[in-house]
C-alpha cells in the first residue's frame, strides 16, 4: 500500500456498467478515505475515460492470453476490482467459454498474483475485491437466505463464481493477497438497453416507460426478487476495497445486502414516482423459458454480516428507481 | 452402461487405503445389485490387485500428465471412482502441487469425460463418484453441520474438493456426466502405519495399542470428532455408484453419515474391547500445532438427506474398532 493514503487501482472490467460505475464513485468521493493516484481500467474493449482528477489509463486485453495477468499483477496496484465476467446467458449457451472467461481466468489473476507476492519477498499483497453473484446460490431456498447457506448453483455462472471465491479465500489465507468477494444482489435499475440477461426485464420495466418506450413482463408480478442500485454496488465494492478484512475471520466472502420485493411491487414504486400513464407502458407477456429460469433464483436475503461490516443499500424500491433518475435517465 | 447390468468400473486412486477396501467391497458384494465385468485400477504407483471374479486392469499415471485424462475417458467405464488426492498437510505445505494434484486435475478429467460424450454423440455419460472430504468445512460450526451449511474451508485441501464437487455438479447438470460427490467423515481405524495427516492420531491411538506399541495422543481427550470406518467408507462410494441419481435434484453433493464422539470416548471403546492394559499404551503428549489444526475441524453432522438416500454407518465406537479388528489387525 502505498504509504501516503494513496491508493492506485485497478478495475479488471473497468469498461462495464458496475466498472464505469465504481469508477464514477471513485471520482466523486475517493476510497472510503484514501485518495486515488490513479486509475487503470482494463477491459476486453477499450473502456471510455471521464475527466477525473487523477490520472486514467486504459488497457485493452484478455486476461486469458498469455502474459495479461502477469501484466496486471506487474501494476502492482494497491486494489485490484476484478468485475469481469460474461453474463449468464451467455455462459450458460457456450459452456467451454463460460469456465474459461469466468473461472479459468480468474484463476490465472489469483496465480500471477501469487507470482508477483513472491517476486515483491512478499512486499506485494493487493486488496482484490472480486464480484460475486448471487447466482452461487440455487433453488429450493429457505424464506430468507442467511449468511450461512449453501452455494448449490444452477447455472454454470454461478458456480464458476462459487469456484473463484474458493480460491480468493485461499490465496488470502495463505497471504498472497487481501482478497474479499462479495455477492451482488441483481443490479437495477440498469442503464442503456436490455440485454440477453434473463434478469434484464427487472431493469426494462422500470427504464422503458420512463423513456417513453414499451416494456415487455415476461414474469408473473407475484415473482420476487433481490435488488441494489448501480450505486449501491459501485458502493459496496469500494466499501469492501476499504474495510479491515481481519474482520472476516477467514470467511472473506459475503452476501450483500439488497431490498427484496415482487415485481407488483416495483410497479407500484415506479406508478407512485411516475403515474399511471407512465405504468401503462408495461405489457404482460408470459415467457416460459425466462419464467424457468427465474422460479430458481433467490428471492430475500438475512444479511447481518455484512451489515454489521457497514456494507448498505436503498430501503426501498422508489429508492431505486430514484437512483435510476438522478443518475442516467436523459431529460 | 452395459445393458446386461453389468458394470465396468475404474478406480483413479484404486491402489490406496480406500481403494483397495472398495475393490474388496466389489469382490465380495459386487455394486448394490449389479455385477462387475471389469475393474480397472489407476494410481501413480501401481496398484495391488487381489484374486478377483472378474479381470482386473491396472494402470499407473499421474491424471496431470498429458493424455492421461484422456486414456481414462477413453475406456469408457461405466462407473468411475475419483478417490486420488494428496492428503491435506502435504497440499498446505505444497501449495502448487496441492492445487494442481486435487483440483486441476479433476478439472481435466471431467474435460476428457465432456469431450467423451460429445465424442459417442451424447451416450456415453458415466456415474463419477467423487470422494469429498469434510474438510470443504470451516470453523466456527453449529452443534451439529446440517445438509445446507456453506463450505468456508481453512485448508487449501478442503477449498480444492469443494472446486471439484462445483464442477461435478456443474458437468452432471449438463448432462455431461452422472457425478454424485460424498463428503466423507474421517475415515479411521485407517490400518497400517502412521501418515504424516494431523488426523493420524485418531486412528493411532485404537491401531498401535491394538498391535503392541505406543501411541501418541497429541490432544485433549475432550476433542470430538466425525468418524466413519474404512468398510462404511467403501459403502458409501458404492452406494453412490448405485443411487438413481434424479432424487438428488441437481444437488449432488452429500454430508455422509458418520459416528460422532470425543478421543475420550474412543479410548473408552478401546477398553471396553480391549482391557486396561491395552489403553495403558496411549500416551499423552499435547501438541499445539496438531491441536491448532484440529480445532478448526468439524466435529458433528446432522444428515438426513444421506440416510433418506440409504447411505448408512457405525453406530458406536466400539463397533468401528471392530471392523479394524475383523478386517485388518494381523493375529
């Protein structure tokens, strides 16, 4: 760490949503204290550089060719974020690719890493905050799922995330690094245009009709679900870049928290901010497939670890449809 | 599988302790209802093979060297056993080898399984059974670990069984493959010598008094621990062989049943078997080291979904002895 409270960063996906996010924070309000010396932002395209007061560099690269991650690892910067992932749809078609962008190469940072420790006699040690998911989990869950359950993925996503924060928090216990991974609820409302997520109507419903457009509900809205901001979790990553990890006691892996409510619910949130002109643009079409799918994913969370660790999020869905304003929507 | 309900069968790890006892489990009661055509024996040094109803192959390789995977898949067993790994003090120690031994290499042999399947055009898709350890569990526990608590290993060990049992299961659902992963409770009266794991001693302090000589006990007598036999031990793998595994509902991996009692109790059961002068040759001699290791381990289950499954074990001490005394100690 460099010795003045000055940290240099390092955000591995740093041209994604929740990437541009963090980066956002980190302008705005620095790290929970520190002051950044700069920023690298690596992506597999070229991620775009607001103006900010410390210096942006960029790289473009995969962390599965040769000599990446030890390029990363060679920064040697004070934290590392590695957000970077295809999303589930994707790794669930295309399972060869799933392992390897979402597993295999995480395990190639967490080895050039190790690399670098032993290259520094044992000087370098990074804070690496790893975003999970909490697609580690899978059905049939308990009302609320605490700090303590099982990670039974269903879906080759979430279990290439599971593996990962096995091994972050078996290079932490060994000292190779200062690793915490951390289980980000669903991120809405998300900005720009829907995706291949499943998960991408939770956004759709909200963002479309605030935009004039139509949105399609492929879900009963009896269904429920766990949410948080882009701005809670471009807080809880830094948040968790900056926290005491002795706290974790060797279980650096945590489950955020988030606000649990049925899609009915994000409905009314979005008639009582917006009216029911606004509402009127949500059209019920049912979507087996997207419904399958969605029946196997958590929907309320106890989170009183991270919680007493002073990890927070909105209280309630206005909250975040407020955010969603404040934020992207383009007047 | 071969349509006469015969069953070919490979064992990776077939020349070790637990190998062996399964091998001798198959000689005598074939697979829960289905007769053995073939055995095929892999291991890094090669395997003993006893007098058999059916031929047995052997085969030494290490599963890292190139094509091996590969020749395994290759033979199209339709049961295959993964019982190889190094022990849990050598895999801290060497950390490298430790994650390439247990985990990579379980990584590549489910690769040569996939590439197997997709090779028959989708029919070859063997029972895996892959022996997990309790050591996927981390301190601090409830009374008694339950069938849903999450893995937070505080060995490098146990985080590299739990990679496994998350491809396993991610490869089963897929369709890849019919793997099923059992968390195996210590196994003790391990017979013959001594072994370099910290868990050594609890099989030491029944076997050397049993066989004339002293032995150590390097931790309070109040310790309590989780413990099955080497004969429950090859049940299990067997069991697991046979399942329908649909019942386990892409939930593949299963705590086993076990026997949970402190050293105190062991001893106990010693002589109620054995007599005082017998317990006379245990010899206390705390060591912190093993001691600091052993307090992170788990020391009592609750498993219902095993025993629903008909997975079965000891039910005192005094009968675990027993198996030792019946198949193993030399009159």
């Amino acid at each position: 760490m460099s010795p003045d409270n000055t940290r240099s960063v390092l955000i591995i996906g740093g041209g994604g949503m929740v990437g541009q996010k963090l980066l956002q924070r980190l302008i705005q309000h620095g790290l929970d204290g520190a002051t950044i010396g700069s920023v690298c932002l690596y992506d597999i395209v070229e991620p775009a550089t607001p103006a900010a007061p410390f210096p942006i560099e960029t790289r473009s690269g995969s962390l599965l060719d040769d000599g990446e991650a030890q390029w990363i690892a060679a920064q040697r910067a004070d934290v590392i974020f590695h957000l970077a992932a295809i999303v589930s749809g994707d790794a669930e078609r295309n399972f060869e690719r799933g392992w390897d962008i979402n597993a295999r190469s995480s395990w190639q940072l967490l080895e050039a890493l190790r690399a670098e420790h032993h290259d520094s006699g044992g000087q370098y040690r990074p804070r690496l905050v790893f975003s999970s998911s909490i697609a580690v989990f899978g059905a049939p869950f308990p009302d609320k799922i605490g700090d303590d359950f099982h990670t039974t993925p269903l879906t080759s996503y979430g279990a290439q995330k599971a593996m990962t924060e096995l091994q972050v928090a078996d290079y932490s216990r060994k000292g190779f690094i200062d690793g915490i991974s951390i289980r980000l609820p669903t991120v809405t409302v998300r900005p720009g245009k829907a995706n291949l997520a499943a998960s991408s109507f939770f956004s759709g419903i909200i963002r479309e009709p605030l935009n004039g457009l139509e949105a399609i509900l492929p879900v009963a809205d009896s269904v429920r679900h766990w949410h948080a901001s882009p701005r809670s979790a471009a807080g809880f990553l830094a948040h968790a870049a900056s926290i005491d990890t002795a706290a974790l006691q060797n279980r650096p892996t945590l489950n955020m928290p988030g606000y649990s409510c049925t899609v009915a619910e994000q409905i009314e949130a979005l008639r009582s901010i917006a009216g029911n002109d606004i509402v009127a643009r949500i059209k019920q079409a049912p979507d087996p497939e997207i419904e399958a799918i969605v029946k196997n994913w958590p929907r309320d969370f106890d989170t009183p670890r991270a919680r007493a660790l002073g990890f927070t999020s909105e209280t309630s869905y206005e909250d975040i449809i407020r955010v969603y304003i404040d934020e992207d929507l383009q007047p």
